[in-house]
C-alpha cells in the first residue's frame, strides 16, 4: 500500500501503488488505468509525470534498487572480519531479494533508465568492494573483474532458476550449493602468502586491490591509465608481446 510519507506525493504515491499491483498480478496487473485507480489519480497524470508505461516502470525499477540498496547498506560491514564470510552473506541477500520479490527484481534486471541505472551502478560499487577487499587479503583465486562475473552470474541464475521449477520441486540446498560453488571458484581455501607468489601479476593484482576509489594524487584519467595497466600486468604477468 501506499505510504503515509506518499500521500503528498503523485509520483511516489503512483510508483507505490504500480509496485503492489506489480507484486499482486505480474506484468499484465500494471495498466495505466488499474495504476491510476490504485493510486487514487485520473490516468493522464501518469502521462504527465511518466511519458508512458515504460517510464513507469523505469521509476519502479529505481524504487525497487533503492530498497534493495537500503538493505544491503544496513548490514554492510565497514571492516569485516571475514572476507569470504561477507561474501556469502552479499550473495544471500541479493538471492533473498530475488526469491522473495520476483515480480520487481526482474523489472529492475530489465531497466534501462538513467535513475535505475545510477541505482544500480551504486549496487555494483558495494559488490566491487567485497572483491577489493578479497583480493587485497589474498583470498582471490580469479582476477577482479571475474570475480564479479561470476558472483552476478550464479546470484542471477540462483533467481531465475528458483522461479522456473516448479514450487513443489524447489529444493532450498539449490541455494546453497549455488553460493558454495560461487565461493569454491572465487576464493582460495587459504590466502596466499605475499612470499609465496611473486612477480609482476602477484604485485599488481595487490596494487590494484589496495587503490583508493578518490585518490587525490592522480587525476580520473590517471586512475584509470593506472588500473589498466595492473589489470593487464595481473592477467599476464606483464609478459612481453610478440
């Protein structure tokens, strides 16, 4: 239902009321005319603060990422302890997400626009930053950019693949294995020791992990010089090109 801070508020008032028709019915519950009603407005107000209903459900995937980002940063950890433990946790929420809200998780996969696009890039930030933090203890096994992949890849297909089977044939281990076998791939079972692994991939892939996002010291253009080079040096080792 609609909030109390929403009553003063068309567009927050109307998202909310798409939101909850979109979780009752799917899609097809998502009309003009259902959503007006729903929200107590005439339909060309919808027109006048939306375009159409696409724009509609682009600010229904921009609620949906600022909900989700509002949970993920009440139980992020500043400094955990545990790496790997807060990976599996980061992976469970988004799975949670993704099981317990279908219908919204897969609109916000599917949007485009420049409000859900900010939303989700501020997502990747916390998800690239677990990956940080991994790979600057030593517990990366893949490169930085993999490691994401892989964990985007096996939350999503945790999701989709839940929704496919049937409710009487889902098993909740799925999940776990899932998550096992994103961690098993990512994350070495001991981390390296710096002396143990040596030379230029080893000493970039540090460099790389311990950067900060703001350094003063070198300007935009000069941080991302700087992180293609380590990234290149962390793949090969900076081996010489023919």
């Amino acid at each position: 239902m609609p909030t109390r801070d929403s009553t003063d508020n068309p567009r927050r008032r109307i998202v909310e009321a798409a939101v909850e028709l979109l979780e009752n019915g799917g899609p097809d519950a998502v009309s003009t005319r259902a959503v007006a009603a729903a929200a107590g407005m005439q339909p060309p107000a919808i027109y006048r603060l939306f375009g159409d209903k696409e724009g509609l459900l682009e600010a229904v995937a921009e609620h949906g990422y600022a909900q989700f980002l509002e949970r993920k940063r009440a139980q992020l950890n500043p400094a955990p302890q545990d790496p790997v433990e807060e990976l599996r946790h980061g992976w469970d929420v988004v799975v949670e997400f993704g099981v317990s809200r279908p219908e919204l998780f897969a609109v916000m996969n599917r949007a485009t626009g420049r409000g859900s696009d900010a939303a989700h890039r501020a997502g990747l930030e916390i998800l690239h930053g677990r990956v940080r933090r991994l790979a600057a203890g030593g517990w990366l096994r893949v490169d930085e950019e993999l490691a994401a992949q892989i964990i985007r890849a096996t939350g999503q297909g945790a999701v989709t693949t839940w929704h496919s089977t049937p409710a009487d044939r889902r098993n909740p281990a799925l999940l776990t294995i899932l998550r096992e076998s994103m961690v098993a791939a990512v994350t070495r079972a001991e981390p390296a020791i710096p002396a143990a692994e040596s030379g230029p991939a080893a000493a970039a892939r540090a460099l790389r992990a311990a950067l900060p996002d703001d350094a003063d010291v070198l300007s935009d253009a000069e941080q991302r010089l700087l992180r293609e080079w380590l990234t290149r040096l962390a793949s090969d080792g900076g081996a010489p090109r023919a």
